[in-house]
C-alpha cells in the first residue's frame, strides 16, 4: 500500500499476491518492491503487470 495501490488481496487457491494501481508506472514500482521484499527472506518470486481492463460479457439474443 505504500507504493499506491487502491487495494492489495492474496488469492485463494495458490501463493499469489496482487494489488491494483492507478497506473502501470505505479504498478511496477510496487512489483520490484514486493519481489525485493521476498528476496530479503529468501525467497523467488515473479511479477506480472498487466491492464485490469478488458472484453466484457454479452447478451446474446
């Protein structure tokens, strides 16, 4: 949250974490922090940004 994400959340079913920015700039800057953070512990991590944005659901009559 520190880097500016509106939200942050761990997935359910498996070692994901994931947050969302309101830029890609904002985004990546969090995702070296967060690999930084692992890597501190020991730990390998890897980082995916991509945009939230995409084909809605239709009504198909």
């Amino acid at each position: 949250m520190e880097c500016g994400a509106l939200g942050a959340s761990l997935s359910g079913a498996g070692p994901t974490v994931f947050g969302w920015f309101n830029s890609e700039g904002e985004a990546r800057i969090a995702a070296r922090a967060m690999q930084a953070a692992f890597a501190g512990v020991g730990l390998h991590s890897d980082a995916y940004v991509s945009p939230v944005e995409g084909p809605r659901a239709q009504l198909l009559q």
